[in-house]
C-alpha cells in the first residue's frame, strides 16, 4: 500500500505514522505537511528522515517515509503528489474554533479550498479510497449523544469547514463513484501533542510547567475524549471498509465533565507525586459547544472497532509522555 497523508507532522498524523509502519503491506507514507502547527520532530523520534523536500525539489525515493513541506492549498501539486497512491487521509486542517472565529477566511481556504484539492485530486488519480478527518462540531449545541445523522447546525466557522467536505466526499461518492470515509473524532488526546492547545495536552503541560489551569466557561462542559492509539486503529480499519461511502463516530461514547476530567488528573499525579497548580474559571469561548458525546454503535457494528483505552489508562500514558 502507498498512502498519502495531508498534515501528516501534527498530532495524528505522527501517532498514525507510527501505526502505519508496523504493517509490512505499507510500502510507502508520502507526507504532505506546511508545517504551520508541526514539524518532523515526532515522526524523527521512532523513523529516521534523511530529508525533508518541498514541492519544488521533490523526487521520488526508496525512502519507507517522505515527508513534503507543501501547503494543501496547492491544487497543482496536489494533482501530482496523489498519482500512484493507493489511499489519501486527510488530516490537514486550521483546527481549534477559536482560530476559525479569529480567522475565518483563513479556516475556509485550508479547510475547504484544501480539502478540496485533495478529494478532487484523488478523484481524477483514482485512489481507492479517500479518509476525511472530520469533527462533532458539526452539529454545533444539538443534544448528545450525537449519532451520525443527527441534524448538523455547526455554530463555528470551522464546523461549517468541516461540514462542507462532508458534503463533498459525500457527493463525490453518488456521482463520481468515489470511495470516501468520513471520521468525526472525538477530543484527541496523548503522545505528540505537545505544541497542542486541546484541553488535556494544555492541562496536562501546565502542570508540568506549574502554571494555573483555566477553565473556559464552565467545570461541568462536557466532551468524549478519545485516546489517539484508538484513533490510529479506526483510521486504519477504514482503509478496507468495503462501503461507497460511510460515515462514522471514532469517541468513547461516554460524556466526561471538565471537572470530572481534572480529578482524575489530579487521581493520576497525586500517585506520580505531582503537584497540581492553581485552577480557575474563565469566560466561556465563543463557538464553544456546552456538552457533546457520541455514539459509537454504528462503527461498532460496522467495521468492528471499539476503543480500548480507558481515560484512566490514556491519561497515564499521555501525563508519562510528558513527564519523562
């Protein structure tokens, strides 16, 4: 298998490489990254990278991984990087709701005008299958548990962003014939997040670093955190789902409150012998929903997968990663 993966240096992207390489049909991981949000500093830490290219002075290599520095708003180079490749999961993205209400034209043409790209770009080179890495804020403060045809009213820009792909690999799926999976996933959280500002890698390097941990809004926002090695393994099963089109929830099914969340964390480190700072409370962000959990029945029941790290057991992992 050769498979290309957009925003393949951030937080999944890394953890989804790692995953990748240990299984021997995977010939080849093209990586197309901007390096905006990420660097090859994780992927560096388990495969060695003898050099990274951009768009101008790539060649092909016998390289396991290559890693492009290339935005995905390339529709051009998008064009020729897909050629040959056997499936494309795309995870680039300007995440994080807060950017898309700051930058909204910015969220709309690299999330849109991006994804875009790729989807068309697979199209015309005949991928066989192309991964969307989508999100449960496209259904905005509709009541969970969200199920996967419950009605979207994203109250975000980058909900809308998400919602929009959505549409389009659905379509391409009718018309053209096309093979598409969209993965709405649940809050990531766990190794290689360091440079992310989602609630857990924050709390978690805050107390690493003794700074106070703020609260945005309110203790009792709820959200389904999902480990990233259950992340890596759904994506991977939908490499061989045999559906035109699907559509599923990769989470926990189960609804955590943020002070729920912290007094496990405080369970965690009081065990390791770790302090824990200050917390307070702050305005609620706008575009931030107040509770969101998923069903996870249908991906259960379709492709067999169901995740197997308690939040317990993830956040161990996650504060052992960023504590050694």
């Amino acid at each position: 298998m050769r498979i290309l993966i957009t925003g393949g240096c951030g937080f999944v992207g890394s953890n989804l490489t790692k995953s990748l390489l240990n299984i021997s049909t995977v010939k080849k991981i093209i990586i197309v990254d901007d390096f905006s949000q990420s660097n090859a500093k994780y992927i560096k830490r388990f495969h060695p990278i003898k050099r990274i290219y951009t768009k101008n002075n790539y060649v092909k290599s016998k390289n396991r991984v290559e890693i492009i520095r290339a935005s995905v708003d390339d529709f051009d180079f998008a064009k020729k990087i897909t050629k040959n490749v056997d499936y494309v999961i795309h995870l680039a993205a300007e995440s994080g709701v807060d950017k898309s209400i700051s930058q909204p034209h910015k969220s709309f043409q690299i999330n849109v005008n991006g994804a875009m790209n790729y989807l068309e770009s697979a199209r015309i080179n005949k991928i066989k299958r192309f991964i969307f890495a989508s999100s449960g804020a496209v259904f905005g403060d509709s009541k969970p548990p969200m199920k996967e045809n419950n009605v979207k009213n994203p109250i975000s820009p980058y909900g809308s962003s998400k919602l929009s792909i959505e549409s389009f690999c659905e379509t391409y799926s009718k018309v053209f014939n096309m093979k598409t999976t969209i993965l709405r996933f649940s809050n990531a959280y766990g190794p290689f997040s360091d440079h992310k500002e989602s609630i857990i890698a924050k709390f978690v390097k805050n107390i690493r670093d003794n700074r106070m941990l703020k609260i945005n809004g309110s203790a009792y926002i709820t959200r389904d955190y999902i480990f990233i090695e259950d992340i890596c393994c759904a994506v991977i099963k939908c490499l061989h789902t045999k559906k035109l089109c699907n559509t599923y929830h990769v989470g926990t099914g189960k609804e955590t409150s943020i002070k729920d969340l912290i007094e496990k964390i405080k369970q965690i480190c009081h065990k390791k012998g770790i302090q824990i700072p200050k917390i307070v409370v702050a305005k609620k962000r706008l575009g931030d929903m107040t509770k969101n959990y998923t069903s996870i029945s249908k991906i259960k029941k379709e492709i067999n997968w169901k995740p197997e790290f308690t939040l317990t057991h993830g956040l161990s992992e996650t504060i052992n990663y960023f504590f050694k």
